[in-house]
C-alpha cells in the first residue's frame, strides 16, 4: 500500500478561505487521482480502538473510521490505522457535524460486503485511507464553511420516508429482533452516561435516550460509544427529531419491551429538513402539555419492566437525598423500598381515583372533550370498545426514615395491591371500602418502585408504583437491620 510522497501527517485546524482550493467531489472520486483534497461534513465517526498488531507482537495499533458527505447523493467512508498517539489525536480533533478537509488520503475499492457490516452503507465505490506519514486532515471553522455543505447535516442518509414508527416497532414485536432498520423519532430525554467495567476489565459506557412520536410515548434507544453518547448530549428533549438510520433492534428481557442500539454503522441524522420531520416538530410544540400529564399518570404501560431484575433497596431518606445527588439529570431510575402505605383516599368522593383511557394508545381520554390527547382518536362514552376505566390513586409511603407523598399507584398495579378490579372496586360501599383502605394501611409492604427527578414535581421527584405486596417479615428485617419497627404511630397516618 503506497501513498505518494507529501509531508508528515498534520491535524490543522484553519482560518483561510474554504473556495481557494480545488476539491474532488466524493462522486468523481476513483484509485489514479494524484494527491486528491476532499471537503465534507463529518456524518458518522467510530470510536477509535486497539487491537494487537502482527508484525510487533506484544504490542497494539489503532484505528478508527468516519464518514464523510458532500453532497445530497454522495458520502465516503475514511479509514485510519496506525500508533495509538496517531490516531487517538487524529479522532479527538473533530466530531459529527464538522467540517473537514482531507488532503492526499489513499483511494481503494471497497469491499461492501464485508466492510459494511460495521461501516456506514454509502453511494460510493471506493473508501478513503489516511497515512500517518501522508495524509492531512484540515477542521474548518463553521462561519467559514459554504451553508450548502452545512444543510447536508439536516439529510437523512436513507429514504426519509424509509422509516419504522414506534407503534410498527411495538407491534412487530420480537418479529424484528436483531433487524436493522431506520426510526423517525422526538428526543423525550437523554440520560446521563453510566461507566463500568467489564469482567475482563476492560472500560465502557452506555447512554439511554427516551424516544416519542405520535404513536408512542416512549421508546429506549441506547448508545453504547463514545461518539454517539456525546452526539446525544447536545440533543434537548421535546425540542430535538432524530432520524436514526441503521439501528439495530433487539428484546430487552429487563424492560420486557423491544428497544435500539446504536450501531457503529449507524448515522444519526439531527433535526432532519424533511416534511416527515417538520410534522413530527409541530406534533411536538402541540402535545407539550399531554406530555407533562402523560409523566404525571407514570408510563407503566409502555414501560413493563421486568420488576424481578430490580435489586436496589433504599429509604425514604436516601430517595429524598435523590435531586441533590442526580442535579440535572432526567433518566429514571428503580429500586424496592419496604414501607407502609400512609395515605390512601379511596373512600373519599371528592377524591376522583378512577380515569377513562384510550384503548388505542392508553392515554386519559379528557372528559369535557371526549378526546384522547395523543392520538386525537373521539372517544364516545358509549362504545366500550374505545376506553377503558383504570386506577389512578395517589398514596404516601413511610417508613422508619421519613414520608414520600403523592406517588403513583395506577392500573393493574393499583389492582393488585387492592385486590380488586376497577368493576369490582365500583360495586363496593363505602364501609367496604374504608375497610379495605384500613387492611392496606396497617401493613408493611415490600414496593418496587420507578423514580424520575423532575423539578416540577412538588417533592422534586415523580414516583411511580410498579409492585405493591405484603412484605415477608423475615425479608423487611434483613434489609432493615435493627429497624424492624412496629406500625407507623397512628399520628403518622395521614387522610385516614
């Protein structure tokens, strides 16, 4: 593999005029081109990775890949490989969504097939290979770059209309899994990157982000490298639509539910410039309102997770000690908590505890309309088929550390801990009830529970109820050593 002679690799970032210098187009791009300069946007960026290097055993080289666009039609892959210091510089100088020049790279045919399997799928023959020794890469500055090259940004790399909907991902169900497919989505939320370390002790990183559209009102999708992490980063939630290309999509046995990872072939696509987006924008500036509802009522119902992967114990205190701990952070978070329920009006008439809710999407169906929030449907009250009647209780939970108030037990969850069905809780008197709201009370429970900090919320925390059962004594005192304590005192109980 030879390149022609030039200077010693350089990373440059310039201030000169971009019109200066005489570019090949990524189109007319072939092997005989004598020191060919290309400029694009960065599209898609790998992280750069080590592996053991052959002709040097015991020691490692580097490599990492981007992708490169500068036009509608027209996009290359670039590869570099060499020292760790040369490529680790090199990969740390620009990201998605910079400008680049690239000076005297190597052209070769690529082997489609095989090299995209982790690459970006392009329109192009050929690839791009960088040398040490070679090659220059130039990062322009942004004021400087024509705005025909920067609206490249804004352009899916696939059809714009080639793309799943999050209720087509739902009801295919695991009939997708492992497919690799496009989503057209809302950024909800961005969690904050979690690190860990393998068991072979090598470091990682993930990143969940919350995906909506007008059909569903959360999706997982989750990045597990470092440039599609930082990508998310700068996204704002309920601001910011993705068009995700080549996500692959998969079942996630803790969720019980069909979530997408990003994928080092994947190219995420910001605030497309398509009419598909522009719909979804304005589906977002009008459902603002319903969503802050729609986190208030708890998603359990798009949610179902698997309550048997939760393990975290915690305290009323240690989740009261939650917003100053996660400061600015949105992604939620699981845990159990043994505690008694303190508050529970379900025998109070001025206390509304049950909602109607669209069978198609589960939203609360708004009662002076008649009208399903989300997804528009009417919703006549005399066809049954198009509502359903749920729980939606707000209780307190105490324990020997404090009180939590004003959480979220809803639905079956709600059913379950009252041992009864909505119908069922509809036929009762009000003695009954009061007698069954006391059975509750004076029982120490084991709670799995979902938490979102959210500064809106009065207590700064939204807590959502996603198990409620009679706690096993032996159990409650192992995970409360020495606080095995007796029924909260009657002036504990609150709204008896």
């Amino acid at each position: 593999m030879r390149f022609p002679a030039q200077t010693v690799f350089q990373i440059k970032r310039m201030a000169y005029s971009v019109p200066t210098q005489n570019f090949v187009a990524i189109s007319d791009v072939h092997p005989n081109l004598a020191r060919p300069s290309i400029i694009g946007m960065v599209i898609g960026k790998t992280d750069a990775k080590g592996f053991p290097d052959r002709k040097n055993i015991g020691s490692e080289r580097y490599t990492f890949s981007f992708t490169v666009r500068d036009s509608p039609s027209y996009f290359i892959n670039v590869h570099s490989w060499g020292r760790e210091d040369y490529i680790k510089s090199l990969s740390e100088s620009f990201r998605v969504g910079d400008c680049v020049i690239i000076e005297n790279p190597l052209v070769q045919t690529k082997e489609a097939e095989k090299e995209e399997k982790f690459n970006a799928t392009t329109p192009s023959c050929y690839k791009l290979l960088l040398s040490e020794n070679h090659s220059v890469v130039k990062i322009c500055p942004h004021y400087e770059v024509d705005t025909k090259l920067l609206s490249l940004l804004n352009l899916p790399v696939k059809n714009p209309q080639d793309f799943y909907s999050l209720a087509d991902i739902a009801a295919n169900g695991q009939s997708l899994e492992g497919r690799i497919i496009n989503i057209l989505a809302a950024v909800k939320s961005v969690g904050e990157p979690k690190y860990f370390t393998t068991s072979d002790r090598r470091k990682g990183h993930r990143c969940e982000v919350r995906l909506y559209d007008e059909t569903e009102s959360s999706f997982a999708m989750i990045c597990w490298d470092n440039e599609s992490i930082q990508l998310a980063q700068s996204w704002m939630p309920r601001e910011t639509v993705i068009f995700a290309s080549d996500v692959r999509i998969n079942f996630d046995k803790f969720r019980n539910c069909m979530v997408a990872t990003v994928l080092s072939k994947s190219i995420i696509t910001t605030n497309p410039d398509t009419p598909e987006a522009i719909n979804l924008h304005n589906f977002i500036r009008e459902s603002a309102e319903m969503l802050d509802l729609d986190d208030e009522m708890g998603d359990h119902f798009r949610d179902s997770i698997n309550v048997q992967a939760i393990v975290d114990v915690y305290t009323v205190e240690q989740l009261k000690m939650k917003p100053l701990q996660n400061e600015g952070k949105s992604e939620p978070f699981y845990g159990i908590i043994f505690a008694y329920i303190s508050m529970l009006n379900i025998d109070n008439e001025t206390t509304k505890i049950i909602r109607n809710r669209c069978s198609k999407c589960h939203y609360v169906v708004n009662e002076g309309t008649n009208s399903c929030s989300f997804c528009s449907s009417f919703v006549s009250s005399s066809d049954a088929t198009l509502l359903f009647a749920s729980f939606d209780v707000r209780v307190d939970l105490t324990d020997h550390t404090g009180t939590l108030h004003s959480c979220n037990l809803s639905d079956t969850v709600a059913e379950e801990a009252l041992g009864c069905t909505v119908q069922e809780f509809q036929t009762l008197t009000e003695a009954q009830k009061t007698a069954l709201k006391w059975h509750l009370l004076l029982e120490r429970s084991k709670i799995y529970f979902k938490v979102i900090i959210s500064p809106n919320a009065r207590t700064r925390l939204r807590v959502s109820l996603l198990s409620c059962k009679l706690a096993d004594p032996v159990e409650a005192s192992q995970n409360l050593p020495g606080k095995d304590l007796p029924c909260p005192a009657s002036e504990q109980l609150e709204g008896v």
